[in-house]
C-alpha cells in the first residue's frame, strides 16, 4: 500500500508543473497576441507617415507657387518702380 505522504507529493508534484504548463501557456498567448497588434499598429503608422507625405508634397508645391508669384510680383513692382523713376 502507498504512503499517504508520497501520494500527497506526487499530487503536490503534479501540481506545480500543472501550473507551470498554465503560466507558460498563458505567456504563450500573449506573446502571440502581440503579433497581430504589432501589424496592426505598423499598419496604422504607415498610413500616418503615407498622410504626412502627401501633405509635405503638397505644401511644397504650393510654397512653389507662392515663391514664383513672389517672383512675379517682384519683376512687377520693379517695373512699375522703374517707369515712375525710382527704380535703380
């Protein structure tokens, strides 16, 4: 006949790696999850930096046009500057 106390060990014993195995499986699946979140996350970051990219393109091109209206107005006041006689 076994041993109350070798019974209760093997018990105790199986326990422990019983809650090991549910610590580790937990750990599992959350480092799973972590994937999914990730992509989604690099997901939404790219669709960040694809929107900062279209609004730098666009404020480049329209400070280009400012800057040749700039220079327009510029040639313009010159001249208007130069048939009243105080142009240089």
């Amino acid at each position: 006949m076994s041993d109350p106390q070798d019974i209760l060990g093997r018990v105790g014993d199986g326990s422990i790696g019983a809650g090991l195995t549910l610590i580790g499986a937990v750990i599992v699946a959350i480092l799973s999850r972590k994937s999914p979140l990730a992509a989604l996350v690099n997901d939404q970051l790219k669709l960040l930096i694809d929107a900062q990219a279209r609004q730098i393109k666009e404020l480049k091109e329209e400070i280009e046009a400012l800057e040749g209206k700039v220079e327009a107005l510029t040639k313009e006041l010159a001249a208007a500057r130069t048939q009243r006689g105080f142009g240089i």
